[in-house]
C-alpha cells in the first residue's frame, strides 16, 4: 500500500523533470 502512495501524480511529474534535465544536459 506504501509503493501504490509513491507512484502518485506527483511523484511522476518530478521523476519526468528529472529525466528531462538529464536529456538536455
């Protein structure tokens, strides 16, 4: 129930920030 809290909308939106400052690095 703890791993369904961190994969909230949220969550997702900084891992794709994160992804997309490496792709434009």
């Amino acid at each position: 129930m703890n791993q369904k809290r961190q994969f909230t909308p949220e969550f997702k939106k900084e891992a794709v920030a994160l992804v997309t400052e490496q792709n434009y690095t």
